[in-house]
C-alpha cells in the first residue's frame, strides 16, 4: 500500500496489512492518550515517516544480507565470493555455481571427520558421487623413514612417507547421458574442496564407475587422456 492521503491509499497485493503500518500503529500507541492520531494531524504524518523510514532501513539491510547467501545473491557476488573461497567456476551453471558456494561456506568450523567429508560430496558432486571406499587397514602398506611403525597392515621403512591408512577414495559414477566434459568439468570441483579441508596428512583420490564401461580407474594427471582410454 503507497501513500495516505487523497487520492491514496492505492493499495496492491493480496495481504490486507503491512510492517510500516504495524509500526505506525505502534508509535501512535506509544504516544499515549496525550498526543491525537488523527489521520489529518502533525502527530500522524511524523509517526508515519518515521515508520517508512524504519521500514526502508531495514527492509535495505535484509536486502543487503542477500549479498551473503548463496541461494538470493546476485551475479557480482557470485564472482566475487567464488573468488574469496578460491572456486572455478568455469563451465558450470549458475545452480551449481551457488551449491558450491553455499557448501564452502558451510564448512566453516566443521571438522574433516567422515560423516562430514561425505556430506560435502554428496553437496558438491550430486548424482556423480558415487560413496567413499573404505580400505582394509590389515592389507595396508606404509612407507615410514626411520623404521617407525603404525598400526595396520605392513611398515616399510623406505620413503618418502606414504600409507594406504591416509587416503580417501571416492567412487565416481559417470551417467550414460553425460559427455566427458560435463564429467570433468564437475569432477574438478574436488581439489578446491577437499584440499583445503582435510588435514594435512591426508590425501584423496577418485576414480570412475561408468555405466557403459564399469569401473574405468583412477584418473592420472594427463588433461589429455579422454576417459574412453580407461575403458
């Protein structure tokens, strides 16, 4: 509803009340039976600029919030929170562009624990998360210089420093319908995530299971190498 005097009110919308107009009731309210709150008087026309003016502070300052969530921000932040979190955007939509964002976002304090890291790729990968693959420790082989041991599977005293125990494999599935590109191109959302996130010690990998091909294998850093090669 704008205005208050003739040949206003014109009022829009279905909803039959307003927040300016439940804090102009509250200022005259606040005025007590010594002040009128005639529509026509001083009083009236100063509690109702004073209840715009509360409106539109706050009405700017929800609008500002928005500059912060990854759901309602507009294109200039998109680039530039993609740019504080330190996320490729390039070839992606803008749906998953702002998934991306609202998941960095959301690790903040969280810890890198496996209930954790399988929430963040489930967030980030959608249907081409496949699930983390668990490794048998007791078959394990460690690489430890200077004969130090650690508990499971085999401890070689050779280096560099190297074990099975500290990495994380995820099972990627390749849909029948999606290119190779597509694949790729949401695959490589991994390492701005998860090298950051989990500790130091740790490391990933991640390899395909295609629905043409089945397991196709771990990817090997040769950007020229189509997946077809793995099949």
């Amino acid at each position: 509803m704008t205005g208050c005097m003739n040949p206003a009110p014109f009022r829009m919308g279905a909803h039959s009340s307003s927040l300016y107009k439940a804090i102009l009731e509250s200022l005259l309210a606040g005025n007590g039976s010594a002040f009128t709150s005639e529509v026509d008087s001083i009083v009236y026309a100063r509690a109702l600029a004073d209840s715009r003016a509360i409106v539109d502070i706050w009405s700017s300052a929800k609008r500002l919030s928005y500059a912060a969530d990854p759901d309602r921000m507009t294109e200039p932040f998109l680039s530039r929170w993609e740019s504080i979190l330190g996320l490729n955007s390039a070839g992606l939509k803008e749906v998953q562009r702002r998934a991306n964002i609202k998941a960095k976002m959301q690790l903040r304090g969280k810890a890198a624990n496996l209930s954790t890291t399988r929430d963040l790729l489930v967030e980030i990968l959608g249907d081409v998360f496949g699930d983390v693959v668990y490794f048998n420790t007791d078959v394990a082989v460690s690489h430890i210089p200077g004969g130090i041991t650690i508990p499971g599977g085999q401890t070689l005293t050779d280096g560099p420093w190297s074990s099975h125990v500290n990495e994380v494999y995820i099972r990627l599935e390749k849909p029948a319908t999606m290119t190779d590109l597509e694949f790729t191109q949401v695959r490589n959302v991994l390492a701005p995530f998860l090298d950051p996130f989990l500790p130091a010690w740790c490391d990933w990998s991640s390899y395909a299971h295609s629905e043409t091909h089945g397991t196709i294998g771990f990817f090997l850093d040769e950007p020229n190498l189509s997946l077809e090669a793995f099949s």
